[in-house]
C-alpha cells in the first residue's frame, strides 16, 4: 500500500474535522446555507440545516475512525468518495460565485475554500482510491503497522505530522491567502 500514509492523513482529517463540525455545526451551516436552493429553504431553514450537519459530522468522524482502524477496500473507497465529494462541494460553490469565506470544515469560520483546498481534498481521495486498490480485505490498523519499518513508528510519526500540516494549509494558509485578497481588494479601491 503505496499511498497509505496520505490516508491515514485523511483519516485523521475527517475524525477530528466531523468531531469539530458536529460539536460546533453553526459555521458550517453558515457557509452551506447560500448554495441551499432558493425553493428548499421553507423545508430546510438554518436550524434543520445545523442539524443535518452535526448528523453528517458524527458519520464523517466515525468513518474517518473505522477507516483508520481497518484500511480495507470497502473503507478506504468511501474516505475517496468523501474528499472527492468536499473538493466537488468547493468547486460547485466557488463556480456558482458563492462566497465560501469558510467551508466550516473544522467547525470554525476560519477555513476559507480555496482551489489550494479542493486540490488537497482530490490528492487525499486519490490516495484512498489507491488504498482501496492496494488493501487487504483483512487486517486492521496494526496488521498494517506491523508490515511497516521499526513496526510503524514512523508512519504513525509521519502521519501526525502530516495531518497538523494538512490542517495548517487548510486553515492557517488559506486565512491569509483571504487576508491578502482582501488587501489586493482595498488597494484597488483607493
């Protein structure tokens, strides 16, 4: 398995990023509620939408927990099948002029959706395309650990290190990258 360590990244991503948004689903909410179509809003007003999103949340987290624990075919194919479905949610929004200040993706308003961010979302879902391709249909984390070098400790050192990176690029470099336009933008006006 070639490419696990950019899933195991990804699992860590969606446990704490569905932990966050089902603890905190109000920004999230926030920044959906624009691409909500104008004729569902009556059936689907911010109160239900919070809570649509803090039930996705609690799924988004637990299989980012399962998928974590057993890297199977089944697993890794729908951690893909989520990032390509977050990259295709900025994409739309980003396309349709929606102002995606914050995806809300870790339940703050502080994680702007950027092209930087649907690109990492498509990287990680191609890497569990690939696990799913490469994973046994048997084992489980430490089976995985096990085939590994000094029995995983570097993945698993790597893998910390990589999700702290992926979350700072996501939230911190994205908030400036906002900063920046926002001066471009003031600059202009003067």
């Amino acid at each position: 398995m070639e490419l696990i360590g950019p899933y195991l990244i990804g699992c860590v991503l969606l446990i704490g990023a569905g932990a966050s948004k089902a603890a905190r689903p109000d920004d999230t909410a926030r920044a959906f509620l624009p691409m909500v179509p104008t004729r569902l809003r009556p059936v689907l007003p911010f109160r239900t939408l919070r809570i649509l999103i803090r039930l996705l949340a609690a799924v988004e987290g637990a299989l980012g927990a399962v998928a974590l624990l057993w890297p199977r075919p089944l697993t890794a194919a729908l951690v893909g099948a989520s990032y390509f479905a977050f990259a295709a949610l900025i994409w739309y929004a980003r396309s349709q002029g929606g102002a995606l200040a914050s995806c809300g993706c870790f339940g703050t308003a502080d994680t702007p959706a950027t092209s930087l961010h649907a690109a990492i979302d498509v990287v990680i879902g191609g890497a569990a395309v690939a696990t799913a391709i490469a994973s046994p249909t048997s084992g489980w984390l430490m089976t995985v650990l096990a085939a590994q070098p000094l029995h995983g400790l570097p993945l698993v050192a790597l893998t910390a290190v990589g999700a702290g990176v992926t979350y700072l690029t996501l939230s911190g470099l994205a908030r400036l990258h906002a900063v920046r336009l926002t001066l471009v933008a003031s600059e202009g006006s003067r």
